[in-house]
C-alpha cells in the first residue's frame, strides 16, 4: 500500500474512533446489518434520537397515540354546606394530639420519646387518662417500631400497665411491629426528586385499613421516611404520606425525632427543614430541665397546635423502674399505699353488705357495687370512680369474684367476695 493509499486508510479509521456511537449505523449497509443479526436493515428513521424514543418503523403502523385527557379537579362549592352544622373536632388528647392528623414528637437522644409514647399508647388503648391528661378518644393502636425492638417494648409496656394496677392481657387491639433492620423504610426518593412508598409502606396502610388503629406511631422518622432531612420538597412529601395514613380510617399518626443541635441551641425543639414544623399539625418537645441534677426532669412543651393554644408546657418526672408521671403526684410506693387503702375499703363494704345479704353487682345499675359502696360508712369518703378502679384491681388480684344466682328465667350476676 503506498503511502497516499496508507493515511486514507488511517483517516477513515480516526474517523469511526471519534464517531458518536449513534451516527454508527449511517455507515452500515444492508448487508452488513443483516450479518450482525439485525434483519431490519438501516433504521428507517431519521436520526438515532428517533431510534431511541421508538419511532422506527412507525410508517408502517396506521395506530395513532391518543393524547391523554386531562380532567378539571373536583372542587368543593361551600354553598352545599348552608344549613349544615359543621363536624365537631374530635381529639385523643385535647390540645395536644388532633384525631385524623399527622403529628411530631421531638426529643434528643435519650430523652424518652419511646416511653412517653408508649405511655400515650397504653392510655388511649385503655382510654383512660394518660399523665394526668383526659384521653377523650380511645382504642386500638399500632405501633411501629423499626428503632426499638421486641424485647425492650415488653420490658417498659409492663411497667406502664401494672403501674395502672393493670395486665398486658388487659390490652385489647394493641399491635406492635418492629420491620428487619433492611426493611425499615417507608418511603424512597426517586432521580425525579418524587417520593414513592415502599412495599413496607403499603403493608402497613393495609394494616392501618385491618386494624383501623386510633393511634399509630412511629418510631422514628429518620429511620422510616427516605431523601434528605432539610429538603423542604421531600420533607413535604414524607409528612403527606403521613397524612395519608392517618386519612384512611380517622387515626391520629405521631411521628418520633430527634432534635438537631440548631433546635436545642434555639429553643425550638426541631429537626432539618422547618417544613417538618409547617406541615404537621401539631408538634410536642419532650426536653430535659438544664437545672435538674438528677436528670429526671422533662419538660413536655407544645410547640404547635393548630386547632388549639400552643406553647402550653407540662413538667414530668421520671421515676424507677421507667415511668414517666406528672410532677406533683405521688410516686409509685405512696400510689401502692393509697390504692391498697381503698382496696381494703371496697373490701369491708362488700363484707357488710354480705352479712346484711344484700346484693351488690358489677355492673352500672340499681345494684351497682362502687355506687352503693359510697354512702356507706365502711367507705371511708371514697367516691364510686375511686372504688369502680378498686373493683377493678380485686377482680385482677382474684380478691372478689362473680357468680351468677336465682332461676334460669330470673338470674342476677353479684359480686362476692372468694374466702366468703
């Protein structure tokens, strides 16, 4: 080859080195796309882009994309409402956690989010007060747990039930779920910057919609909610799904964060974006007392409320073995004294009515046990609620029991005592 023929050659070679991979097939021939296994020959399109979007070929096809029809929203005209008494704001604990909303609860590391919650849970399973706090909404609740596991939820939920003088059997439609340490999250975020539930997520709106939970909690957000923190768009998004759960049945769902070192430095209790702050509904600091030495102090402080007055501060204390309890209400030990006096009340009026062979029963009624007991001397000043969570704890402590007397068509459940 001589050397005009030789840099031809290397030309058209540096030529296809340098050749946007696309242009590639503007120099195949038929023949040679047929050896490579492409029958089709040279794409009949006009560029590789058109080749790419799938737009070979479509000559041949008289099939026609439709565009897709774009609806108007379906808007609200208030004028419908005329007449109508708007419904009534329902709550679990007025003032602090609106029912059918999203809700955060902050606190550093260590403060005791999981036990307050915890806490929270049990009394509206139970709908009875929580903290000194009136529980006006009760029932089932789901906790979901990808922070704490099994064994340390059975440890505190032990000590916050028998400190009601209570049992975890007593716990009707209480769940709990602590996802594999792989499947905590609940939400990812996509190239597009959307958020899209995992599968995760959609197991536990399935288990909302069984369950129909009055309370879900979650424990804790970094752990369940994917993309950035301070992203004000994903942020946004991760609360939206929240509210999404707590729309499929009415429930309350109570996130758990940690506080960052800006919100303790500021007083403000918060954590990344101030969108987490903006988009829920209301939002609770559980934060520790500077001047407490002992390190038992909390102070619950209501940073948002948007259906009620925020700013409301609640001071706890955390007493053994893991309880948290109003400040000025008695500990565990002087509880114990007071309740056992009253057992031991319920007991002597329940003695005398026997020996008089009256009958009392357990439920509301003429015969109602803790209303008769109260005017009797034997009562010593207790009132019916104080002796109804006596009868309560005897009946727990196989003190007293039921039994039924009287003909088939005629019988009456009483209340006796089981040494009698």
């Amino acid at each position: 080859m001589d050397k005009r023929h030789q840099r031809e050659a290397d030309d058209i070679v540096r030529g296809w080195e340098l050749m946007d991979p696309r242009d590639a097939w503007k120099h195949a021939t038929d023949d040679e796309a047929r050896a490579n296994g492409d029958d089709r020959g040279v794409p009949p399109v006009d560029s590789f882009d058109a080749f790419e979007r799938g737009d070979a070929g479509e000559a041949d096809h008289d099939e026609t994309i439709e565009p897709a029809v774009i609806e108007p929203l379906e808007t609200i005209d208030p004028a419908d409402w005329d007449g109508q008494k708007p419904p009534e704001r329902q709550w679990i604990i007025r003032n602090m956690i609106p029912l059918g909303e999203a809700g955060l609860l902050n606190g550093h590391g260590g403060a005791g989010k999981t036990l307050l919650g915890c806490q929270i849970a049990v009394g509206v399973n139970m709908q009875t007060d929580c903290l000194g706090f009136a529980v006006e909404h009760g029932g089932p609740v789901l906790l979901y747990s990808p922070e704490e596991r099994e064994e340390e939820l059975h440890r505190r939920l032990v000590v916050i039930v028998e400190s009601r003088g209570k049992r975890l059997g007593d716990l009707k439609g209480f769940r709990i779920y602590c996802p594999p340490p792989t499947e905590t999250m609940l939400t990812t975020v996509g190239r597009d910057g959307l958020v899209k539930p995992t599968m995760t997520m959609l197991r536990l709106e399935k288990t909302i919609e069984t369950l129909r939970p009055v309370l879900v909690t979650i424990d804790h957000i970094s752990i369940a909610f994917g993309g950035s923190e301070i992203d004000r768009s994903i942020v946004g998004q991760n609360v939206g799904f929240m509210k999404r759960m707590a729309g499929l049945c009415g429930s309350a769902v109570l996130g758990f964060q940690h506080v960052s070192y800006a919100g303790l430095n500021s007083d403000e209790g918060s954590s990344g974006s101030t969108q987490w702050h903006n988009a829920a509904r209301a939002r609770m600091w559980l934060r520790s007392v500077k001047d407490d030495e002992a390190s038992e102090l909390r102070e619950l402080v209501i940073k948002k409320q948007n259906y009620g007055k925020d700013g409301q501060r609640h001071l706890l204390r955390w007493q053994k073995p893991g309880l948290f309890v109003p400040v000025g209400t008695p500990s565990l030990v002087e509880r114990a004294s007071e309740e056992a006096k009253v057992d031991s009340a319920y007991l002597d009026c329940l003695r005398a009515v026997e020996t008089q062979g009256r009958r009392v029963g357990p439920y509301t009624g003429r015969s109602y046990a803790p209303a008769i007991f109260e005017s009797m001397p034997q009562a010593r000043g207790c009132k019916a609620r104080v002796l109804a969570a006596a009868q309560e704890r005897l009946f727990a402590s196989g003190k007293i029991e039921v039994t039924t007397i009287g003909p088939k068509s005629r019988q009456v459940t009483i209340i006796k005592r089981k040494e009698a």
